[in-house]
C-alpha cells in the first residue's frame, strides 16, 4: 500500500516538473560520487594486505583528492584554504588513519 502511494506520488512530480516552467538543473558534481566510491573500494581491496594503517591512508587521501577540485567545477562554496598544500593533507591523512586505530585494534599489522 505504501508502495503504490510513494509510486503516485513520484509521478506527480515528475509531471509536475516536466510541465511547469522554471530554472534549469544545475550541472552535476561527479567528482565528489566519484572520490568517495574510489576512497571506499581502495579502503576494501587494501584493508587485508597492507593493514589498517596503509588503507586508511590512502582511503583519506583519495578522499582528499575528491575535495580539492570542488573550486574546478564551480563549488564556489568550497574554496581553497591558504593551507592547502601537499603538506597538510599528508598530516590529515595521516592523523586520521591513526584515530582509527582504536576502532579496529586487530587490523594493525605487525
């Protein structure tokens, strides 16, 4: 029942969308999708063979990568700190790889 009555509703509005006037749709952000499903399937494929450490690294760091082109693409609401180098995104990779050790005490390898 609640299917079929979240159904219509869809419709409604995609016939009230396609009918009525308005703004045009913003172009879409890939990027953003794009580095956190790489950050996600780095994290999988590298958690076993190079330990929690390695992988929380190079998940946080692709992450990182992902928000630095936000200014690229016209997120004038994401601009770039002064600090923004090379530097301080290793130090927050590296920091937040080391807060996720608690978490998971029997990933760190030897």
């Amino acid at each position: 029942m609640f299917a079929v009555l979240l159904l219509g509703l869809g419709i409604a509005v995609m016939v009230v969308g396609l009918v009525a006037d308005g703004e045009h749709i913003a172009t879409y952000a890939w990027r953003g999708p794009l580095f956190v499903s790489l950050s996600i399937l780095s994290f999988a494929v590298t958690i076993r063979p190079l330990g929690l450490v390695v992988s929380a690294f190079a998940s946080f760091h692709h992450l990182r990568a992902g928000h630095a082109g936000n200014e690229v693409e016209g997120n004038h609401h994401c601009r770039h700190l002064p600090d923004d180098r090379l530097q301080s995104a290793l130090s927050l990779c590296a920091g937040a790889a080391v807060a996720a050790l608690p978490a998971f005490p029997d990933s760190v390898r030897a």
